[in-house]
C-alpha cells in the first residue's frame, strides 16, 4: 500500500462510525500522491481501509478534538488529532465498488487517503449508455459525474436548493442528458412547470402545453376534459364542498347522462353493466347544470307539495320581445335558458298572483352559481370548453382520450412540458392532483401494454413541490403522489420532486426518493429534513450544504456509486430556465459605463401603461407581443 496516502490507524469501531488516530508522519496536514497535492482530512473526503482483498470506503464526517472517543478524551494528548468517518461500502479484488460491508475493520487496520485515481477506478468506468453524465466530480474535472438511469427513474429523486442556488438550470441539465437522442431513442418525461420556466430551455426537445399558447412558436393549448375527471374530482371543481343528500342527486344524474352517451354511441371496454359514476364517459356539463337550474330556482303558478311561496307586488316584465321568450297561458313571458350560452331560465307568474318556488329540498342554489360563474369565465375554458374533447348537449365529441394521451405523452419529442402558470390559483393544487392521477391511472390500466410504463417508463418531475405536496395540504395532489412513489416502480412510473423547501413537503414522499441532488441548502430545518430523509448517515457530507457553490450539488443515494459532491454541467446560455434574478443594477463592463443595466436604464418618455392593463386583462402576458406582430403582417400585406 502506497504510505504516501497514508494517514493513520483505525482505534475505535462502533457499527458504521469508525475513529482513527492520525500518524504523526503527516503533520503537515498535506501529501503528494502521483504528484498531486492532497489535504489530510477534509470533511467529505473519502478514505478507503484495506482488509485482505478487500477496501472498505468511508466519508471523513468530523475531524480534530471533536472525532476523539469519549473514553479516551482525558489520556489523549493529541486529542485534535483523530477522525471520525462513516463507512458507506467496499470494493472486492476486482474493482468493483458496491454498497455495504460484508465485514468491519480492527484496531489498527491502516487507513488510507483515496486519489483522484482510485476515483476514476469507482466513478469513471462505466458503461454510459446505462449512466448518464450530469457533470464532473468537484475538484477533478476529468472525472465524470455518472448517474445510474435505472435507479433514478424508478426509484424516484429529489433536487433540492435554496433559491438562487441553480437549481432550475441543474434540472435543465440533467433533462438535457436524459432527453439526448444519441443514447436514449424514446426517452418520455413529463414536466409539471408552476412557473413557465423550461420553455425557453427545453423548446427544441420538447412540446409545451399551456392555457394561453404562442402558437407561432409552435405550442399547444393545454386542455384537460372535465368529464375524464373522476366524481369526486369534478364535485370538487365545479361546485365546490356539497352535501352528501345533494352529491347523491348529482352522481345519479351525471351516471343518466353517461348512460345516454353510452346508448348513442359505443365505447369499447364500456358497457352498461360495468358504467359507473367514475368512467370517462362524455356528458355535457352544461346539461347538467340547466337541470339543476330549472329543478331549483323554477317557480309556479299552482302551489304543489310543501312548496315554500313569495309575495309578489307586480309580474316580472323584461322589456323584450317574444322572439327571446316562450309565452305562457296567461301571455306572461317565460324564458327557459341556453345550456351553452349558460342563460338561466327567467319565470314569470301571474299578475297580483302568489309565486310559489321550488319543492326541491336540494342546497345547490350557490353552487349552481358558482358553476355558471366558472363555465363563463374564460380561465376555465381549459377545463369545461376543451377544444375537441368538448362534448355537444348529446354527449357527442370530436376526439377521444387516446389522441389526448398521446399528444400528452407519447408524441414523437421526448419531454412534455405541462405550463400550469395560467391555471387560476384557485384550482391550481386540485389540476395538478388531477393531471397526475390521470396519468398514473392510464399507465396503470396500461401496464402490460406496448406503450405502458413496463416497456417505456415515464419520469414525472414535479417543479416547486412544497407549493401542493405539503402536510399543509391534504388535497389529491399529495395523496397520488404518495402512491406514486409507494407503488410506481412496478408500472415504470417515476418522480422527480423539485424544490426550495424540502422541510415543507410531506416526509413520506421524501423518505421514498432514493437519490438526491441537495444543492445549497441555507436553512438548518431543510437540511436536517435531508439529512433524516437519506438512508445514509452522512452528515458530514449534508453539513456542507450551506456553503456549495451555485449549481454545486452533493448527490447522494442509490443512482451514484458513492456520494459525491458534483458540478453539474450547466445548459448554454441561451437555453437556461427563465428563472434568473432581474438585475437591478449593472455597469456593462470595466472599460464601457455607457449600457447600465436594471434602474440604471433611463425612464422611457412613453412607458405604456396601457399595454400593462391590456396583459393583465387578458391573463396572457404576451397578449401585447401577439397583436404588435398582427399589426407588423398587416401593415406589410398593405404595401
């Protein structure tokens, strides 16, 4: 064995945490070894303790007075002069590193400092076609950062940081190195992006789904059928929280419905004895709701069985000709409602008559409004107008779920980027539950199939995580997520959870990552969140997280041989997530003060305002970019 990595001897052993006392010969606390400088002892370094034909690796965890067994604190008069590290696995005589020990070092079994080439031996040898490179070894550049695909698809990861510390470009990366058609001929990964962020990034691999699209630049609008929606689901969505009397009467109308569509048009797989309230059978939901209008708010002429009544003073008149309403017996005028224009049904009684209303006990009055409110509101078009998926008052639609599905996850580009950032706030922790149970039912259902999860599994990488995957929330959400990384491995499912607050995001759903990229991580809570949630215990290495670089990561678990503290490779500039930090102030460079950036940027004579309103009215923040390029090709087909 090389002395000159040698850096002392192993003199206490308790399970996994070994102590070792340095030699005096490295006094100077640094070595050469093939010529290269080493410092003895840094925190997160490995060291690796020969055993026969066997090395037993360890990360350096505490260094000095601190790593000196408590028995030996008082007799020791070099007490800073001991190491604490844990082990975390072995090579045999081959060369092959795997995790776990199959056996423990003794009292003065040698310990030795691990070189940039036995590095290479554990990091560097391998096969790239089943690794995927994400970058380079801190401090070794020619040593590649190799991530097993395998292990961190199916056994789910997580990227965490602190805001600013790279974490969107560390994403964009490592979808980059996933998404390359060189090694991977039929990647598929789906993107759920709170922010918009990984258009600009990803477009050139990607299809972009999102409510207000840029059609010009090739994306699609985002649409998602609300009668694909399971009952519960679309309760929650249309009307909110309901009674059980008054959800009752919805489900058996909604399954009349389905059963109708069913009748008039054929579904294979669907029959009337396996329908039920929960099968993605088309029915119009404006059908619904005029029903329930006119069960509800009707009024009458004639009192019937325990209808309550008003008193009225005079009839309603409209002002209005008889073109836009029925004529009763009494030439009173009665309109009975447009369905797809969402017109209520207006009654009129008889002049100096009593009203009477309603026998209906059902309590939807509010959320019938409620529900007209949403299918008028242009925001939800999304969801209750979907393009042709849209069912007409019969049930009848242009296109059904598969042509969704595919578009969705199964075109010929490898990475489907869902752009939820026009999703109305309210809706929007429900949409993503939604979208993600979806998904999981379908490759579920699919799992034997050519294009299931089994044959070509599907990576879903969840951006600001803690936004719907807190305790806080107890919505669809956090528990399909929570099945998803309990069950997806067997169905070729993946998760991959971003966020900036790991300690906010259920720990279930954490505890089940097997591998994860902890990038700067400030906060001491987060990081004893990490810490606890890796099966490791390596808090020398999770230590360091408050003082990593940006776009530096520790990457620690079951896709990488051993932990390693990693640069991951950033995409060009131009191809980066659009979540850098605005520059408030910025002189262009040392010899040129003439282009400051941020609030050194004169104030425009004319900074239109109005184009501000116009975006904000539209919910569309390149509504003003559209109609300036309209007014740009009209003027040119002019001349």
């Amino acid at each position: 064995m090389n002395k000159s990595t040698f850096l002392g001897t192993v003199q206490d052993v308790n399970g996994t945490n070994v102590r070792v006392i340095l030699a005096n010969e490295s006094l100077s606390g640094l070595t050469y070894v093939d010529g290269q400088g080493y410092r003895i002892g840094q925190v997160g370094s490995f060291v690796k303790i020969p055993i026969g034909y066997i090395n037993l690796y360890g990360i350096v965890n505490q260094i000095g007075a601190s790593a000196v067994p408590e028995n030996q604190l008082e007799s020791q008069p070099y007490g800073n002069r001991w190491l604490s590290i844990q082990l975390i696995g072995e090579c045999n005589s081959n060369g092959k590193f795997e995790r776990g020990i199959s056996q423990y070092p003794t009292i003065d079994d040698e310990v030795h400092l691990v070189s940039e080439t036995d590095l290479r031996n554990i990091y560097g040898k391998h096969q790239e076609k089943y690794y995927v490179k994400v970058g380079h070894i801190s401090g070794a550049d020619s040593i590649p950062a190799l991530i097993d695909i395998n292990k961190l698809l199916t056994r789910h990861s997580a990227i965490v940081g602190t805001t600013g510390s790279g974490k969107s470009t560390t994403v964009a990366g490592i979808l980059t190195a996933l998404s390359n058609p060189d090694y991977y001929k039929s990647s598929r990964i789906l993107v759920l992006d709170i922010h918009g962020e990984y258009s600009k990034a990803l477009r050139d691999r990607a299809n972009i789904f999102k409510i207000n699209p840029d059609i010009n630049s090739g994306e699609q609008q985002l649409l998602l059928p609300y009668w694909a929606l399971n009952f519960d689901e679309f309760i929650a969505l249309a009307f909110g929280e309901l009674d059980p009397k008054d959800k009752g009467a919805l489900a058996e109308k909604i399954f009349l419905l389905k059963k109708k569509s069913l009748k008039n048009h054929s579904f294979v797989g669907v029959t009337e004895d396996n329908l039920s309230v929960d099968t993605p059978i088309p029915f119009s939901v404006h059908k619904l709701w005029l029903y329930f209008h006119r069960l509800v708010f009707s009024t009458h002429n004639d009192a019937g069985t325990n209808q309550k009544f008003e008193e009225i003073d005079q009839p309603f008149v409209y002002g209005q000709t008889s073109e836009d309403f029925l004529i009763d017996e009494n030439k009173n005028p009665i309109q009975l409602g447009d369905a797809e224009k969402v017109i209520p049904p207006l009654y009129s009684g008889q002049v100096a008559k009593k009203i009477y209303l309603s026998a209906s006990t059902l309590n939807l009055r509010r959320p019938l409004d409620s529900l007209a409110s949403k299918l008028r509101d242009p925001r939800f078009n999304f969801l209750f107008k979907p393009g042709n998926w849209k069912p007409d008052t019969d049930g009848n639609i242009t296109h059904d779920l598969d042509s969704l599905f595919q578009a969705w996850i199964g075109s010929d580009k490898p990475i489907s980027i869902i752009d939820l950032s026009g999703v109305p706030i309210s809706i929007l922790n429900s949409i993503i539950g939604i979208l993600l149970r979806l998904i999981y039912d379908f490759l579920f259902w699919a799992r034997d199939l050519s294009q299931g999860g089994k044959n070509r599994p599907l990576l879903i990488v969840m951006e600001e995580a803690h936004n719907y995957l807190n305790d806080d929330f107890k919505g669809l959400a956090s528990s399909i997520v929570q099945r998803v990384v309990k069950e997806g491995r067997k169905y070729g499912i993946g998760a991959m959870i971003v966020s900036q607050r790991p300690s906010e995001i259920n720990s279930t759903i954490l505890s089940q990552c097997g591998t994860f990229f902890a990038l700067r991580l400030s906060n001491a809570t987060d990081r004893g969140h990490i810490s606890s949630s890796i099966s490791d215990n390596l808090e020398g290495l999770t230590n360091m997280l408050p003082i990593l670089k940006t776009g530096e990561a520790i990457i620690i678990g079951e896709a990488v041989q051993l932990p390693m503290r990693t640069n991951i490779h950033a995409p060009e500039k131009d191809r980066r997530p659009d979540s850098q930090d605005p520059i408030v102030y910025e002189i262009g460079s040392p010899y040129d003060s003439t282009f400051p950036g941020g609030w050194g940027i004169p104030m425009e004579q004319d900074p239109k305002y109005d184009e501000l309103i116009q975006a904000w009215r539209a919910q569309n923040p390149k509504i003003v970019a559209d109609s300036k390029m309209q007014e740009i090709k009209k003027s040119k087909k002019d001349i």
